[in-house]
C-alpha cells in the first residue's frame, strides 16, 4: 500500500485544572497568637482589603506600642526644637544645643516613619494599642479555601512546618473566573505543540460540554523521571463549572508539517523502536527504522523516515519481521 500524507495530527494528553497563581493568595497569619472572630467563609466573595479574620496577637500589639511610642517621641522632639529655637533668639543656650534638637527631631521622625510603615504593611494605621490583628486578603475574589476557626492558635511558621496540617493555609483566595490546565506532554511531542495552539478538553464532570484552552507556557526542561515537559494552559470558566484538581481529557491539534500516514498494521515495534517494510521491487522489501507520531482512525502518522509514495508492507508485517529476523540470525 502506498504511503499517504496523514490527516492533521491530534495529540490526545492528560491534563489537570488548578487555580490561576495569577490572581491567587494562601494567606497565613505574620503573627502568632489567637483567633478571636472569623469573617468570611469558603464560597464568599471578598475584595481587596477585606477583613478575615481577627486575632489577638501580643507582638502585633507590641508593634502598635512602638508606634505610639514613636509617635509620642516626634511630638516631644518637635516642641524640644521649637523650645529650644526660642531660648537661642534670647542668648540663653548655644547654637549647639539646638543643632542637636534638629538631630533629635530628625532621628524621631525616622522611628515614626518606620514604625508606622510597619503597621501599614500589615493594614492597620490606628495609635491604639489593642493587639487586634486583622488578617485582610490583598486580592479580590472568591474563598475557595478556610481552615482557620475560632479560638485555634496560629503561628507565623506554620507555612514553613512539614506537617501537611500545618502547612494548610488560613485562606485561599482566588478569581475562578479562569483556570490553569496542566498538562505533562511527552518527550517526542514536544515539537507538536507551541504557545498559543487550542486546545478542546474534556471533563468527567460535563461529558457532553467541551471546553476551549489556550496554551501559554511550555516548559523549558524535561522531568528526567517522567520524561515529560510541563504545558501550562488558560481555560474561561465564567459560569464556574470546572473546578481545581479536576483531571481532564486534552486534545490538541499538532502544528508540526503534515506527516506520512501509514495502516497501523504496517508498522512493528522492534524492542525501542518502529520499523516498517518498504517495497523496493517484486518480492524485495528494504526494513526502515521511522519517527511514529499519533495513530487515528487506523492510521499512524511517520514523522521520520518515510517518503510520500513509497509502498509498505501493510499487513502481515510481523511475519516479514520475524523472517527478517531469522534470516539475520542465519
């Protein structure tokens, strides 16, 4: 039979939905101390600067005591200068004296500046000293995750522990409107596939529904375990119907050059690799090593190795190899 161009390549993978890390948080708390109220819930929908939660938190309150402290010193620096200023205009003290109230004044402006920076860090700008810490979310969207409760005690660490438990965020917070696919493409489709290419994925959860994609990343290694590289891809979910961790079916259409097609009975692995049997005149065969890519409808397409027009063996190949086989061996 002789060898034809192949229909357009389709790679079919596996692939996994995840949360876009583009709009996502995994709050944890920057103090340690005791949750005293929880504000939001899983499936509520929050904006940036919401409040979540609250905690009693000891150094929390120590760092609005520093900036009282702060505060208070600035004020008493700037009436020190003015006093100071004034007893100069009467001959009563030296020029010293009020070059060192301008140093005071200028080292308590610093500390003000720094002690307030650091309670807007955490976004709270109040003088009183409560030790009430309000854990905000700095995104907008959706709590998809909650695993803080009333009364529990919380760490500033705990992200760093090696107990999955502890690892476990306060809040997850994100914008389901769009998801991540991933997706492990094997070594040899590598070149198949490139930034941009659509993708139409599947879902056990909506059988009948078929979702677009888009890739936008393709890995610049190779996993030396699985061999693979990592695809990334966005897919609209705007009527949230997919989910994170949801395991999905990928169709992908190739964008490699349009390859030889050849009955998938033509060809025969031989230990690593495929080999088929092309026909150099009557009753002669010549065994060539070739390059498969995807199989469809019975067709395999040869990516390497064959010429368009050349005729194959294309059924009883495995009796041809294992004469081949024997004849080699002899």
């Amino acid at each position: 039979m002789p060898a034809r161009p192949a229909a357009p390549e389709t790679l079919h993978l596996a692939g996994r939905l995840v949360w876009d890390e583009d709009v996502t948080v995994r709050i944890f708390s920057p103090f340690a101390g005791r949750v005293v109220s929880v504000a939001a819930d899983a499936g509520q929908r929050v904006a940036a600067g919401d409040v979540l939660a609250t905690l009693a938190a000891p150094d929390f309150g120590q760092a609005q005591a520093d900036a009282r402290r702060a505060a208070t010193d600035l004020a008493m620096a700037e009436r020190t200068l003015v006093r100071q200023r004034d007893l100069l205009a009467h001959g009563v003290v030296a020029q010293k004296d009020v070059e060192a109230a301008e140093a005071d004044l200028a080292r308590a402006r610093a500390e003000q500046q720094r002690a307030a920076g650091r309670l807007a860090l955490y976004g709270d700008d109040s003088v009183s000293v409560n030790q009430e810490f309000r854990l905000r979310t700095p995104l907008r969207g959706f709590v998809v995750e909650r695993g803080i409760t009333p009364g529990q005690e919380v760490r500033p660490d705990q992200m760093l522990a090696n107990d999955p438990q502890l690892f476990r965020p306060l809040f997850v917070v994100t914008d389901p409107s769009v998801l991540w696919m991933v997706v492990d493409l094997p070594e040899q489709d590598v070149g198949s596939l490139a930034v941009g290419t659509a993708l139409r994925i599947h879902t056990r959860a909506w059988p009948d529904r078929v979702f677009p994609g888009r890739i936008v990343l393709i890995g610049s290694a190779v996993d030396p375990t699985t061999r693979t590289v990592r695809v990334r891809a966005t897919v609209p979910n705007p009527w949230n119907l997919l989910k994170a961790e949801m395991l999905a079916d990928v169709a992908a259409a190739g964008v490699r050059e349009p390859a030889i097609g050849v009955p998938a009975d033509a060809v025969v692995l031989a230990g690593e690799t495929h080999v088929v049997f092309v026909e150099e005149g009557p009753g002669r065969y010549r065994r060539t090593v070739v390059q498969v890519g995807a199989e469809q409808h019975g067709i395999v397409a040869i990516r390497h190795g064959l010429s368009g027009g050349e005729r194959v063996v294309a059924s009883g190949s495995l009796l041809v190899e294992r004469l081949f086989q024997l004849a080699r061996g002899s």
